[in-house]
C-alpha cells in the first residue's frame, strides 16, 4: 500500500481515486474528489466529495462541501453542505451537513448533527436542531 500526501485541483476538474488504488496519507485541498479505490487516512477538501460503490474511506475526520456515499466510510464526517447516503452505502461515524438524506437500502451507525424545519402540522416553521441523538440503523 502506497503512503502518500495528495492534493485535489482547483481548477474546475475532479481527481479521481481509481478503483485499483490503495491510499495511505492525508488528502487535502481544493475541487472535487471521486474515491472509488482505498483511502485510509483524513480527508480536507474545498470541494465536493462521492465515495462511489466499491470505494472505501477509514479515516478519524473527513471534511468537504457536500459528500455523496455509495461506498463505504467509516470516520467522522462534517460537510458545509449536504450529505447523501445512497443505496449500498455503509457509514460508521459521526454526520454533520446542512442537511442529510438517507435512502432506503443505505446502512448508518453514528450521529447525526444537522438543522432541519419541521412541518407546520409537527410543530410550526421554528428551525428545530439535531444534535447528539443517535441515529436509527437501517
């Protein structure tokens, strides 16, 4: 397994872990990164993360601006956007986004911490927070 320290572009394109690529190290910098490999290691990126199926993330903390899963990752994860857990994907650890959807054949155990407005007929438009309520493993 290859140790390495990668930056991601800033100018407009992605970088790509490709599915036969095992990764060691921290990630950080600025556009977007796709993981369809291996990456063992923390992740700061100012950009938008996929974790695709088959890929995987082990890491203490991952940072983006939106991240969408359909791999795996276990790890902490605090996004300044959204997070999207779709099918196939399996999560341990702790989630923080502007929002957080789950599909129906994802799997998650952690946490979940977001700001969300309840409907009128649950309690009026008050912004409501979760925070540090465990969330419901599918």
């Amino acid at each position: 397994m290859a140790q390495a320290r990668t930056s991601t572009r800033s100018d407009g394109h992605e970088a790509r872990i490709g599915s036969g690529a095992r990764i060691r190290g921290r990630i950080h910098g600025e556009g977007n990164l796709v993981v369809e490999g291996h990456v063992e290691g923390d992740l700061a990126i100012r950009g938008d993360l996929t974790i695709a199926e088959g890929g995987s993330v082990e890491a203490k903390t991952i940072e983006a601006q939106s991240v969408v899963v359909g791999g795996t990752l276990e790890g902490d994860l605090s996004a300044s956007g959204p997070v999207h857990l779709i099918v196939g994907a399996r999560v341990r650890g702790n989630l923080r986004g502007s929002a957080v959807a789950i599909d129906e054949g994802a799997r998650f155990s952690g946490r979940l911490d977001c700001e969300f407005e309840l409907p009128p007929e649950l309690g009026g438009s008050a912004r409501s927070e979760a925070r540090g309520r465990p969330a419901a493993r599918r």
